[in-house]
C-alpha cells in the first residue's frame, strides 16, 4: 500500500521536474541523405551559341535529352542558363536535391536532330565528365565556365567550378556574407582588396591571392564597413599589379551574395556550331569574344 | 518502519514545494494579467512604418480604462479611438477572446526615422512593443506650400532637341530646329545663343537629325550626335571659344566598339557629361535585326579619348562588352537608362521598378518596386517606405513612362528622382467608373524618391497644373499629343524646369 503511495510520488516528482524543466530540446529532424546543389553557366563563348544546349547526365550513361534532364538550353532567347530555375521576381538561387556521397556528372553538348530546328536533342561531344562528392546537407553552386585556352580558335573547352556553402544561410542583419569565385580563364592570379570606409584598401577579409578555380570560404562583411551603400572590392593582376577590376557588393545586411570574377582579359576566337548537316555533321563558324572582364554577382539569400 | 517515516516525510515535503510552486505560478498569473499585451499576429498586429498624420491602430489586451498611456518615441501618443474586439486566433476556432482595439495618431513630435520605441504603460506596467519607423511627409529640399507652373521661356518648334543638363542651376539648352542654332535659357528665362548652325558644324558637316546632346554641369563644353546624309557623327563642342572638333564618324553599326574614339563605329542616343570630362553615352541595340533605341552605356573620356563599354544588355551586339544591365523580366523592352554621373549613380527604369547601379564599380545597388493599389481600390498611400506604398503608375518608370500617373523622374544629388504623380488618375482600372480620380487622392502632387532613405515624400504639398499639361496622356475627350514632355532641371531654390503642352511651352514652377 505504502509502497504505492510512494511509487506515485515518485511519478509526481518525474511529472513535476519534467514540468519544471522549460529548456525544451529541439529534436532536430534528419537532413536525410541529400545534398543541394545549383547549375549555372558563366560562359561567355556559351553566350554566342544559337544551336543546341547542355545537357546534365548524373550517374546514367549519355543518351537521347529525355526532358527529364537538367538540361540549359542555349537555343533560345534568352538563353536558359541556370538549372534549377522557378519563375519569381525575388533574386534567390534554387536547388535541386541529390543523394549525397559521390556522383558523375557528365556535361553534353547536345544538338538538334533536324536541320529545321535549334533545340538540342541528341549527344554531340562531352564536355565535362567529372567525379564529384556532394556533401551531406549542405549547397553546392556549380559553375560551368570557359577553361583556359591552349590556342587561338579552337573548339571551346570548359571546366565546372564550385562553390561550397558553408551551411550558414542566415546571417545577423549588421553583416553581409560574400563568397569570391575566380572563374576568368586568362585573368591569371588575381590580388584582391576590399574598400574600407575611408577609402583605403584593406585585405585582411579578402585572399591575397585567388587563382583560376578557386573559390572563397564565407568571407564576413560589416554593413558599418560601407561607402554608399557599397563595399567596394578591388581586383588586381598578382604579377603586374595592375588593376582589373573596380566592383562592389550592396551593403545588404543579413544577406549573401556570390561574386564571381569573370569573363576574359582579352579578345579570343573560338570555333562555334552554328549549324548542322542533313548527315548530322556539324557546321562550324569563328566567332570573338570580346575582353569583358567584370564580375558577376548572385545573391544566395 | 524506520525507512517508511523518511518516506512519509520526504513525501510531505515534496507536496508542500509543490504547493508552494503552484502559489507562485498562481501569483505571476495575475501579474501576468495586468500586464498590458500586443498581439503581433497578422491582420492585428500594427504596420512596421508610418508617415506623420497617420492612425496607427494597435490590438491587444490594453485595458484602456486602467490608466493607459501610449508613448511613441518621446511624445505620449494621442488617443482617438478605444474600443474591444472579439479575437479569434485561428479560423474555426471556437474561442473568442475579447481584445482591446487602440487608435493613436503619428505626429511631427514622435520623431522621424527608423527604430522609433513605442512604450505602452497599463495598469502600473509598461513594456516596451515593437518600435516603428516614421516617415515625414516632407523630406530634403521639400517645398511648405504649394507649387504652381508659370511659362518661363517661349520656344518656337516642339521639334527642338534638348540637351542634357542637369545641373541645379536652372541652366536649359537646346537645339533650335527652325534655325540650327544651339541656344541657352538662362534661369532669369532670357535666350541667348551660345553657337550658331556654323559654329555648331564648324562648316564640317550638315545636320539632318539633331538625335541628342548633353551639356557638362559647368556649362563650358558639349557634346552632340547628330545624324548627317550619310554618316552619324559624335562631336564636342567648346562654349567658350565656339568651337567644335568632330570626335567621331560612323557610316556603319560594326565592330570595332571600343578603343580609341576616332577609331570605333558608334551611334550616340543620350548624353550624360559629368564635371570631370567623363561622358557617359547611351547607344543602340540590335533586335531580331532591327535596330532599337537604347541598348549599351559606354563612357568617353575626353582625357584619353577611349570609349570604354560599362553596361550591355541582351539587344547589344554580341562583341559589346560590359556588365549586363537587362531586366531580367522583360530583358527585350528597351529602355533610356538615367544617369546621374556626378553622383556616380544609374537607374535603370523596369515595369512599376527601377534598378539602380553605382557607374564607377558597375555594381547593381538595389531593385526598388513600386506596388500598384488593388482593383476598386484608390491608392491612398504613396508616402512613406518604398515597401508600402502603393502608386498605380502602371507602366515603366523613366523614358516609357505614362505621364498622367508619373512625369519626370528628373535625378538629384543624394539618390533622389523627382517626379509629378497622377495629373490623371483613370478611375476605370480602380472599378469607379471612368473619369479623373486623381484630386480624390490628394493628387496631382510633386513627388520625390528617396532611395537613401527607402521611401517616398511629397516634394511640394500640391500642384496646381492650372492649364498646362505633360504630354503624351490620353483622357476622355483630350487629345494625345505626338510629344513627350521633359522635366529638363531644377534651380537653386529648388523650382523645377520642364517643356509642357507637348513641348510647346517652356514652363517653370512657382510659389502659389
């Protein structure tokens, strides 16, 4: 009887600490096993295409564009670059999910199957085959961006970048938050300084050297630190020091943004599909890209 | 036995703690209750900004006959209005909670600006609710009394060319048509002529079309595009010595576009001259092989003679470099970029938006839209941040833009445009049946946006348009006129210049 009683204090004392304990634990839900990831292309030569389009296999061999594919269509006007895209006027990226752990991602340049149309159907040449490790919950910006050229008008070559969010995809609204991508194929080694308030450069936040590929971890901008509503970023040749680029990011707190430095230093020709064949060969034209070296900026949230 | 006693007495402890607990907690209930409350959820919760003259309306459990006092920054707030609502929080929910429903009004007094504390003391408690911000209804350089037009100069032809210049100091250039003179008004509305047709061509060339032309802040040099018989030619022209040296001649669109001035094919639309001898110009696009007005922005410098590419869009040939200024929803509309060199500031007008761009770091500064009012509704609120109000422009900002809903959009140091809301406001899109709505909602009214500050003010309290018109706008039983209108300058006093009446007047505002 006593023993009862006891036993149903004792549940009254579980109940009460329980109670009294309002530190409650969030469960946090599992991220799963996916990891996220966006397509975009910063080619310039990719620009003066009008035949055909990119087409994205993961993991499966190269075959006829399905639909179901991420495909960016360089055909049409304007032309689509960016995979996954929603129709929305608010600037965000959107990503498109995938098992996390290690995929093949195969780029295709794909061309059309009729001389009557443009749209890019069937497998023309690889332009990318590479082994790539998604990490679990977290985004991943691909870039697919010109490559360093060998020579003087020749077929393109490409090369996929990243960019690996850190997580993070909040920050407090007195801060910006700033990755740097270098993708400019012959910009060689850049020198990058950031504009403090007053004017003078500064390079304690910025890498002293950003070579072709490589890509900033988060970098933290006070809005304090703005000029105009502006942090302004310089980038300067390593090797020469002369300034290349004068740009800025908008000093708005408790978003981020991805610059990325490209486009080339010089004027280049290169070999480009305008058209294709009864017999499916291709036709090729020289085309010129133009020195456009500028920065190109997205903002992340 | 023994143990059973420690039991029982740990048992009896145990229950008094937990009485004593439930004292407290009922205790801190009815501090609780006295506790004057705010709800925040939405459709109750008030606004995050408010213009003086405004009634803030704040629900919650207030008791407004416990001694409620209301402080809005360092002013105690006004109340106008107490009464209780029934508070359902959820839809289907069946409980009812009655609310206390407080009006206040904004005044001068509370303060301007962002993070203004609202303070809200009931009962003996005060907490502090979320603070708001305040917007004036005046801002910079705002003008007390009203705004009447006044005909400041007479012009001869509404073909003549102006050139830009907007310098602050009530100084308009154009090009007379009827003689081929370029001719200056001075702020006193006295015409002179600083060149005449040969010492504008300096006998290099014959004008054809005058296509645009702009004239630098200190009003010593220009620089003109013209278009001859058969080529197009981009001069500068020295005021001072009356002089003119040809910079460039063009008989084809091709490449090459940038380099050496003298060297480039170029086709110039606008021209915007800062005081440093930079020149930004405006050049063509290329659409489905037709040409459109405005497509790149290059800047000359007359220092070095380059012309350099700084913004391209989607219509620019595909060598053009620069950094990609295109609305990406309507990426094909072209548009006349405005530019403010001396600020180093560009907007780039969209559909009911604009799109600002710092010239120097060609960075895009921010996207700004301007919501339209709902159907049946009239617009009401068009002072105060630029995330609440709501102007029915209904068109694109700048250049395209309607001028019976929005005239001028003329750049002033400090990201300001000014602008002449609603000289017509069509009552049928709104559901009212047709006819001019516009004095309903206080209009037409002398505008400026503040793109420092985020928000709109009135620049003057009224316009009295008094016969004059900024064309082209259609109304019932008024014809359009073929010629749009330009608000050209302003002055030091802050009175505005502008062509009216389809540029058949040179009109100037004064003090009612």
């Amino acid at each position: 009887m006593r023993t009862r009683f006891y036993v149903l204090v004792g549940y009254c004392m579980v109940m009460l600490i329980s109670a009294c304990n309002k530190e409650i634990q969030p469960v946090v839900p599992e991220n799963g096993n996916s990891s996220k990831a966006n397509f975009y292309s910063s080619s310039d030569v990719l620009a003066l295409y009008n035949m055909g389009g990119i087409g994205l296999f993961v993991d499966v061999p190269v075959v006829k564009r399905s639909g179901m594919i991420p495909f960016l269509n360089l055909s049409s006007s304007p032309q689509k670059l960016e995979y996954p895209t929603v129709y929305s006027s608010v600037p965000a990226i959107v990503y498109t999910s995938f098992r996390d752990g290690a995929h093949q991602f195969r780029f295709n340049y794909m061309v059309p199957d009729t001389a009557t149309t443009m749209e890019g159907i069937l497998p023309n040449r690889m332009l990318i085959d590479s082994a790539v490790t998604l990490n679990r919950g977290a985004q991943a910006l691909f870039y697919l961006a010109d490559k360093p050229l060998t020579a003087e008008e020749q077929e393109p070559a490409f090369q996929l970048l990243r960019v690996q969010l850190n997580g993070a995809s909040q920050t407090d609204t007195s801060m910006v938050a700033l990755y740097i991508l270098h993708q400019a194929p012959d910009a060689g080694p850049l020198r990058c300084r950031s504009v403090s308030r007053d004017g003078s450069l500064n390079e304690a936040k910025v890498p002293g050297i950003l070579t072709y590929g490589q890509a900033t971890d988060i970098i933290l901008f006070n809005t304090k630190e703005a000029s105009n509503g502006l942090l302004g970023l310089r980038f300067y040749d390593a090797v020469t020091g002369q300034e290349l680029i004068n740009t800025a990011v908008p000093a708005n707190g408790g978003h981020g943004y991805v610059l990325a430095v490209q486009g080339f230093k010089n004027t280049h020709q290169f070999k480009v599909p305008v058209g294709i064949n009864q017999d499916k060969t291709i036709n090729y034209s020289t085309r010129t890209v133009t020195a456009n070296l500028r920065t190109g900026l997205r903002q992340l949230w | 036995m023994k143990y059973s006693i420690i039991h029982q007495l740990t048992g009896l402890l145990l229950g008094s703690c937990l009485l004593s607990s439930c004292y407290k907690t009922d205790n801190f209930k009815n501090t609780l209750d006295t506790l004057p409350q705010v709800s925040y959820q939405t459709g109750y919760s008030y606004r995050a900004s408010y213009t003086v003259g405004d009634t803030m309306t704040i629900t919650g459990r207030l008791q407004p006959n416990n001694g409620l006092k209301i402080k809005i920054g360092q002013e105690d707030a006004v109340i106008v209005v107490a009464d209780s609502l029934h508070f359902r929080p959820f839809t289907g929910d069946s409980a009812n909670i009655p609310m206390d429903w407080v009006k206040v009004l904004i005044t001068d007094n509370m303060g301007s600006g962002a993070n203004i504390p609202v303070t809200i003391t009931s009962g003996g408690h005060t907490i502090n609710a979320a603070s708001i911000n305040i917007y004036g209804r005046y801002g910079e350089g705002s003008f007390k009394k009203g705004l009447s037009l006044a005909v400041h100069a007479d012009v001869t032809s509404p073909y003549n060319v102006f050139l830009h210049c907007v310098n602050g100091k009530g100084d308009l250039y154009f090009y007379e048509v009827t003689t081929g003179n370029l001719q200056h008004i001075k702020k006193d509305g006295t015409t002179e002529t600083l060149l005449t047709n040969e010492q504008l061509t300096g006998g290099l060339y014959h004008i054809k079309t005058f296509t645009a032309g702009g004239v630098n802040p200190q009003g010593t040099k220009a620089w003109v595009s013209v278009q001859t018989d058969t080529s197009f030619i981009f001069a500068e022209a020295d005021l001072a010595a009356k002089t003119v040296k040809v910079l460039n001649h063009t008989h084809t669109y091709t490449a090459p576009y940038s380099g050496e001035i003298g060297q480039v094919n170029v086709k110039v639309k606008a021209i915007y001259p800062d005081s440093k001898g930079n020149v930004f110009v405006v050049t063509p696009g290329l659409l489905w092989g037709q040409e459109k007005d405005y497509g790149a922005v290059a800047k000359y410098n007359s220092a070095d003679g380059m012309l350099s590419y700084q913004f391209r869009t989607g219509m620019s040939p595909a060598e053009l470099p620069g950094v990609d200024m295109s609305d990406p929803e309507n990426p094909y509309t072209p548009v006349l970029p405005l530019i403010l060199p001396d600020e180093s500031v560009m907007y780039v007008p969209g559909y009911n938006k604009l799109m600002l761009y710092d010239l120097q770091s060609r960075a895009m500064i921010k996207t700004v839209k301007i919501q339209g009012e709902q159907t049946g509704i009239l617009p009401n609120s068009y002072t105060g941040a630029l995330s609440g109000v709501r102007i029915n422009f209904n068109s694109y900002l700048g250049n395209n833009s309607a001028p019976e809903t929005g005239f001028g959009f003329l750049p002033r140091p400090g990201r300001k445009l000014i602008f002449l809301l609603y000289q017509y406001l069509d009552g049928k899109p709104l559901g009212m049946g047709s006819g001019n709505m516009a004095p309903l909602v206080g209009g037409p009214k002398w505008m400026a946006f503040d793109f420092t500050e985020d928000r709109t003010y009135q620049y003057a309290p009224t316009a009295d348009l008094s016969g004059f018109a900024f064309e082209p706008f259609d109304a019932p039983g008024k014809p359009r006129s073929i010629f749009s209108d330009q608000l050209l300058n302003y002055d030091e006093e802050g009175h505005l210049y502008a062509t009216a009446d389809g540029r058949k007047k040179i009109v100037k505002t004064i003090l009612k």
